[in-house]
C-alpha cells in the first residue's frame, strides 16, 4: 500500500490541533442520539442492566472500531469511500466504503427534521410559547401536521452549512471549539438541577440499580449494539473521513478511547438529566421518541423554573444536533469533492440541498403524508429502521471485515499505532472475529431471520 501525501498541487486539509481534533470526533458522535434515543433505549430495556450491556459493547466493539476506522482514513488520506478503494485490492473491497456515505445521506435526511424540532421548542421556551400542562401531545401532533417543520428543518441545515462552508480548520474545528465546551457546560448544569428534585433518588436507582432479569432478553443486548453504533458514529464514514485529516504523529488509541468514554459519559449525563425529572413527576421512563418531546415538555410545565430549564434542555439538544448535522454534511461533500472533483462551495449546496429535499417525505410523515406507510412504518421511522438497522450494519461489516481481513498486517499495524502485540492482537481479534459477529446478529435479527 502506497499512503497518499498532500502536496503543494493536491493539499489536504488538517486538523490544526489534537484539541480540535478529539472535539470535532466527539461533535460528530454525541448528538440527538445520546440526549433523545439513549435514555429511552435504556428506559425500554431495563435501566442500569442496558447500562452494563452498552458499556461492553462500547469497549469490545466500539473502541476497536472507532481506531480501526481512524486508522485507516490517516493511512489512506481520503474521505471514506476512496479509503476503501486507495486500499483495497479487489474490485469488492474497493466499493464496500461507499455503504458507509449511503448510510450517512440517509441518516442526514432525517436527522435534520428530528434536528428543526428541537429548534422549534427551544424558541418556543425561549418565547414563553410552549403548551401548558396537559396540552403537550396536542402540541407536539399540531406542529408535526402542519407545514410550520419545514422552516424549522431549513434552519438546522443553514447553521450546518455555514459551518462546512467554511472548511475543515477555520469551520468544522473552530465551531467544534466553541460547541463543545458549551455543550459540556449545559449538560452538566441540567444534570445537577435533575439531581435536586423531589424523588430523583428513584431515578437514579433505576438508572444504577440492575434489574439483573433483563440480562436474560436477548433485546437488550441487540439494543445495546445498536445505540452503540447510532450513537458512536462508527460505520457512517465519519471516522474514517475525520481520521483522514489526522497530522502524522497523534496517538490514534487515546484518541479513539478518549472519543467513546466521552460520548458514552455525554449519554450517562443525558440520563441523569431525563431520569430523576422523569420519576420525579411520575412519569414512565419507557416512552419511545416521545420522551424528548411530549412527555419532558410536560414535565418541564409542570416544574419551577421549567422555562429556564425548558430553553437550556432545548438548547443543549439543537447544539448537539448542530455538531452531528455538521459531520453528516461533511462525510457527504468530502465524497463528492474528491471522487466528483467539485469545489467545496458546490458540493455543500448540492448535499445540504438533496438532503432537504429529501428529508421533505419524512416531515410529512407525521402531517399530510401520515396515511403513507412502508412495511408498515411511517416514512421517517422506515428511512430510520432501513439505516440504523440494515445500510449501518452492513458497512459495519464492512469496515470489520475490511480492517480485520482484508487490511494486510504490515500495513495495519503501524496505521493503528499500538505498539504492544499483545494489545495488538486483542483489538484484531476483536474487529476479525468479536464485531462481525455482533453486527451480523444485529442485522439478521433487524430482517427477521433469527
């Protein structure tokens, strides 16, 4: 394997520091994914034994698989899909990193109309025009029927845009510098409030006490896998794309365990905002998607000061929607840059807009279009069920298998930059044989073949 070089006439991007760079990674991971899905992942699968469960998988999985695809974006020097074909041998190989950009469009989609909702109410706390109590699920089905999400998707993909626009130094790493740390910031705050309420201690025993039963439910652990690859980013390309703006010399392992801990903490700290203000006002903590925007809302009518706490909620997760989108985009214009030839201007405009355009169908599944179902789904949560659970596990299969078999030894191992063989041979075992087969169990199960 021949490792690309930037050069004067083919300059490559970079990250300017390994500050900037751990904060990007970890703007791309933690996102709607670990504020709105894990909570109620956990809620729906047992509270503190999901917790045990997911903290396994992160450290089986999803560490080997965050270095292995760091490694491979710094050693190719390309954007995903390229990566993929710069090192691979076959025609197979070569076109196996192109799921990985499919899986990232498709999430965009979405992503970006979950994204304007949170930006409708956080203006709608920071405006004092929020339902009362009672009212919120009302609320919530006038606004998804209306035409009012439209501006509100808009608005998030602009903010992106801007951001990308800019360039991977001066754009994606300076807004990472300064999301990040108020990301941070917010969440702890709302946490300690959370942590004040009557009856909060109930909240917390669900969240750290193990219901050791639903050990015993396969579920739990297929959930498990699952949030941990929705929410570390790993199989969207991300990794790999971001990696390839890596400086030669930045250790890869602390990076890539100092990016799971911290998205894995952010999604802890998530809980202990949702969990005691859940219990504390009697709510059930395994309400679906609804928990972020009908039953918190809720609660949030119903506290002191829930206006203050409302906006800073609302604001935590528009912020941490903004750094995910931002990834989204830029997997997407990379592709198209270095495989399309496009100037980055052009490439944002033609990405951020199909993912509009295409996000619309999706919008309107909870308004005009919610008569419109596939197998059985309405179209947001089908474009979710198709890539969270088949595009993501088949390009994991991807990278696993790539990396794992395909990437030859003597390439690899230096790339990753382990210098022990012991550990080594720990983290190829994990991404031969330990993620494959977890990834594939994830996906028969999605297709109901087991």
């Amino acid at each position: 394997m021949t490792t690309a070089v930037a050069t004067p006439t083919n300059p490559r991007a970079q990250w300017a520091t390994r500050r900037g760079f751990i904060l990007a990674a970890l703007g791309a991971a933690i996102g709607i994914g670990n504020i709105w899905r894990f909570p109620y992942v956990m809620g729906e699968n047992g509270g503190g034994a999901f917790l045990i469960v997911y903290l396994g998988v992160v450290l089986i999985v999803g560490v080997p698989m965050v270095l292995g695809e760091l490694a491979l974006g710094r050693a190719a020097r390309r954007e995903a899909a390229s990566a993929f074909e710069h090192v691979g041998r076959n025609v197979f190989w070569r076109k196996a990193g192109v799921l990985g950009v499919l899986a990232s469009f498709a999430i965009l989609t979405y992503y970006a109309v979950v994204s304007g909702w949170a930006l409708k109410y956080f203006v709608g706390f920071a405006t004092i025009s929020v339902p009362r109590s009672g009212e919120s699920a009302d609320y919530f089905g006038r606004f998804t029927s209306a035409n009012e999400p439209l501006l509100w998707h808009l608005l998030m993909l602009a903010a992106a845009v801007a951001v990308v626009s800019a360039g991977v130094e001066r754009g994606i790493e300076r807004a990472s510098k300064v999301l990040m740390p108020l990301l941070a910031a917010i969440v702890v705050l709302l946490a300690l409030h959370s942590l004040t309420l009557p009856n909060a201690g109930s909240g917390l025993a669900y969240l750290f006490a193990p219901d050791w039963e639903a050990l015993a439910r396969p579920q739990v652990y297929l959930a498990a896998l699952g949030q941990a690859f929705f929410s570390l980013g790993v199989a969207m390309g991300v990794l790999v794309t971001y990696g390839s703006y890596i400086p030669a010399g930045q250790p890869l392992p602390t990076a890539s365990l100092t990016i799971a801990l911290g998205d894995t903490l952010f999604a802890i700290m998530a809980a202990l905002i949702i969990f005691p203000a859940v219990f504390s006002f009697g709510m059930s903590p395994a309400q679906g998607p609804a928990l972020a925007f009908v039953v918190l809302p809720e609660i949030f009518s119903r506290m002191n000061y829930g206006l203050i706490v409302g906006v800073a909620f609302f604001g935590l997760l528009v912020v941490a929607a903004l750094t995910s989108l931002i990834a989204l985009i830029e997997i997407c214009v990379a592709f198209a840059v270095e495989r399309w030839k496009m100037r980055r201007t052009t490439a944002v405009a033609l990405v951020a807009s199909a993912g509009f355009l295409l996000g619309v169908p999706s919008l309107l599944s909870y308004g005009a279009w919610s008569a419109v179902s596939i197998a059985g789904r309405p179209i947001l949560d089908a474009v979710d069920f198709a890539a969270s659970n088949i595009l993501l596990p088949l390009s994991g299969l991807a990278v696993t298998l790539f990396v794992g078999w395909h990437w030859r030894i003597a390439d690899a191992m230096p790339a990753v930059g382990i210098r022990s063989p012991v550990i080594f041979r720990l983290w190829r075992f994990s991404v031969r044989y330990a993620a494959p087969v977890m990834i594939a169990i994830v996906l028969l199960r999605a297709l109901s073949l087991v």
